[in-house]
C-alpha cells in the first residue's frame, strides 16, 4: 500500500510525544518528515523522511526553513522548559511561514493564559498568538499535565510537597496525546482547523489520591503534604535550578490548589477514538515509571 498525502512535519520527533505520533503516522501510513537535531536518536519508522537541524534547535532557521519546505502541516510540539522558550517557537513559527507550510498543529497547555498561575501556561499563550498572528490554519492541543510526571513528584522520604491543597487535575497520558495529536494531523482538510481542545484523563483527582494510588503500585507508604508557597520554594532552593524552572515547579502546583486544572474533557474519546487512561491504570502498565520508589 502506498502512502498518502503530502509530507508532516514532525518537530520534536526524539521526544515523548514527537516519537510517538511520528509511529502512529507511520501506522496509519501518512507521509511524514522527521526533523531531528540528533539523526542517530531518530526513530525508526518506515517510509520516513528525516531532516537533521543544528544543535540550536527551533533558532536554526535556515535548517528549520530547509526541513519544513514541501510540507503542508506541521505538528509543532513544544520545545523544553526555558527562560528563551517563546522566543524559540518564534523562530519555528517564522521558519514555517518561509518554508509555506499551511497549517500548524500545536501542543499547548490547559489554561494557556496571559494571566495563567502556572508560569509555563502563560508562556504557550504567548505561543498560541503568534501562530494565530500569521494567518495560517491551526489547531491547539491544551494537554493537562501528563501521568509520566506523577511518580517523579515524589521525594526520597515518599512524601509529594507542592501548594496545590485540595485542588483537583485530571492528568493526561504521552500515549492518550500523541493518539490525539495523529487523529487531527491525518484528519481531512479544515476538519480541526481553529480549534482548541482540552486533552485531560477521565477524572479529576487530587494530590493526596494520587499519593493512594502509588502507595497501593508501589507498596510504600507514599503521602501529600501542602505547603505555603514560601516554603515550597525555601524547600526546594538547594536545588540546583534556574528562577524560571522554579518559578514553573511551585506555580504549576499552585495552579491545581486555585482550581485552573480541574478541568475534564472528552477529547480523547471524542477524537482518538478510546477513554482516556488514568493513573491507576497507567501505573498497572508501566512499572518502570515508579520502580525508583522501591529502593
């Protein structure tokens, strides 16, 4: 069987979401172009085109120009945390407009906001207007926060601190995402265009539920602790990380406590076609992710 359609660029296509929807393009059979700082991690998929960059990422304009040119669709996968991050998607954005791709698929945050607690949803809105600036077709994917980062809360002394009180958020799988995130690139022509959607599990939950649910996979006692949002950041200043990265850390469970993430959507089911996982289940599934809290 031949495949179809023009080619997708896929950027991030190493990471934990480029990889994966790059796979399931490759099952649904859809031309894609790979674009990889790293040609030896790219992943193996059959019929892929793969175009390398420069190490500088998103700011490689000439390189992002050169791999984006013939394509019609680009999946724009957020680049990692830092303090110059809009700047980067900038550049991407204005290397997709050079190179006439016509639609940008992008993987934003629930909230995305000017006035957003969590720092980095403030940063995606910022984003989400300069796609919306140029003109082009575009579809955002507001992702909750995923389920890979739940075991990663959780200190040496299986306690979880972060000001995020009562309040409640549904995470989302990598997997439940770039599902999604393949359903909308291979979608018909104007089918998801100006559109925004919510990508969240099933359910809500807080904090401290969450705690339940790795103390019942792991077998450890594993617990919540709110904390003031001071403390939260006297706790983690031995840490050897930039203001931004902590600014990021507390806001987003500031964000939870204030209620901006108890948000529930059927995007999932909806689009790609199946409920969304929830922790639990995750957790069942993927033993890796916490066997660190074994030891």
């Amino acid at each position: 069987m031949s495949r179809t359609g023009s080619p997708i660029a896929v950027t991030g296509a190493t990471g934990g979401i480029g990889r994966r929807v790059a796979a399931r393009l490759g099952a649904r059979r859809r031309n894609q172009r790979l674009i990889v700082r790293d040609l030896a991690a790219a992943p193996a998929v059959v019929g892929a085109d793969i175009e390398q960059i420069g190490p500088a990422g998103y700011r490689d304009t000439a390189g992002m120009v050169n791999a984006l040119r013939g394509t019609e669709t680009m999946l724009l996968v957020s680049g990692r945390e830092s303090a110059q991050r809009v700047v980067e998607h900038a550049e991407a954005v204005q290397a997709a407009v050079q190179a006439g791709v016509q639609r940008i698929v992008y993987t934003s945050f629930l909230g995305a906001d000017p006035d957003a607690t969590f720092t980095f949803a403030q940063d995606h809105y910022a984003t989400e207007q300069l796609i919306r600036e140029t003109g082009l077709a575009y579809t955002f994917l507001r992702n909750s926060q995923y389920l890979d980062y739940v075991p990663r809360l959780v200190g040496a002394d299986g306690v979880i601190r972060g000001p995020a009180g009562q309040g409640r958020i549904a995470w989302v799988s990598r997997d439940d995402v770039a599902d999604v995130a393949a359903a909308v690139l291979a979608a018909a022509d104007g089918v998801h265009d100006g559109q925004t959607y919510d990508l969240t599990g099933r359910e809500a939950h807080t904090m401290a539920w969450a705690a339940e649910q790795l103390s019942a996979a792991t077998g450890r006692e594993i617990t919540f602790r709110n904390q003031g949002v001071q403390e939260a950041y006297e706790s983690r200043a031995h840490l050897p990380a930039a203001d931004f990265e902590l600014d990021g850390w507390i806001t987003s469970y500031v964000a939870v406590g204030t209620g901006e993430m108890d948000v529930v959507a059927d995007t999932v089911e909806r689009i790609a076609g199946h409920p969304a996982q929830d922790l639990p289940d995750w957790l069942a599934q993927n033993p890796e992710s916490w066997a660190h809290l074994r030891s």
